[in-house]
C-alpha cells in the first residue's frame, strides 16, 4: 500500500519533533510541563499539532487507497499532508507566522480533500 510510505515518514517526523522536545527540555532543565520557556513551548506544540492531525490524515490518505483511488492522488495527498505539516511545524519553531499559516492552510485544504476523495470513491464501487 502506498499509503503506508507516508505512514513510516510521519512517524518519523514524529519521532524527529519528540527528540526537538527532549532536546529543549535538557538545554533548558525543564523536568514537566514547559516551565514558561517559550522556546519549549513551541517545540511541544509542534509536536502536538503533529500528533493531532498527521493521524486522521492518514485514515482519510488509507481508506482513498482501499476504496481505489488512483496512484497519482494517493502520492498527492501524501505529500501535502507531510509538506504542510512540515511546513507548520517550521513556522512554530522558528517563530514565522506566514510558514505556521501556510502549513495549516495544506494541512487543512489536504483533510477537506482526502474526505470528499473517500465520499466520491466510495460513492462510485
């Protein structure tokens, strides 16, 4: 399946945030929560927001795939779902309101996407 690429890649975004978290906490001694270190807590949201809409875009990128979507849209919507989450979380961590934008209206716009793509595929078996 081609989603399960996307899949692996966002896990490792993930993963890759976790360890910005990890890395912020040691650097500023941060034991819980984010002991008002702003720098912490963009990392920490940035994390979050992955965490929160990475997963229901994958759903949305699996079920177009098993109810036949084409290849091209399968990698499409993919690639715009990790691009704007990449792109978010950039603007988070480097404080730059126009990339947190730019990210979420991809993230966003992929979601609205993904779900009419199962309707209509699911709608056409």
């Amino acid at each position: 399946m081609i989603s399960s690429i996307y899949a692996a890649l966002s896990a490792l975004w993930i993963v890759w945030l976790s360890l910005g978290v990890i890395k912020v906490r040691r650097a500023k001694k941060v034991r819980l929560g984010d002991g008002g270190e702003p720098e912490l807590q963009a990392a920490i949201r940035a994390q979050g927001n992955a965490t929160e809409y990475i997963p229901i875009s994958l759903i949305l990128l699996v079920l177009l795939e098993l109810n036949g979507a084409h290849v091209v849209l399968i990698h499409l919507g993919g690639i715009a779902m990790l691009g704007g989450r990449i792109v978010h979380a950039k603007g988070l961590l480097t404080d730059n309101l126009r990339y947190r934008v730019l990210g979420m209206q991809a993230t966003i716009f992929t979601i609205i996407g993904l779900a009419v793509g199962v309707v209509v595929y699911f709608m056409l078996k």
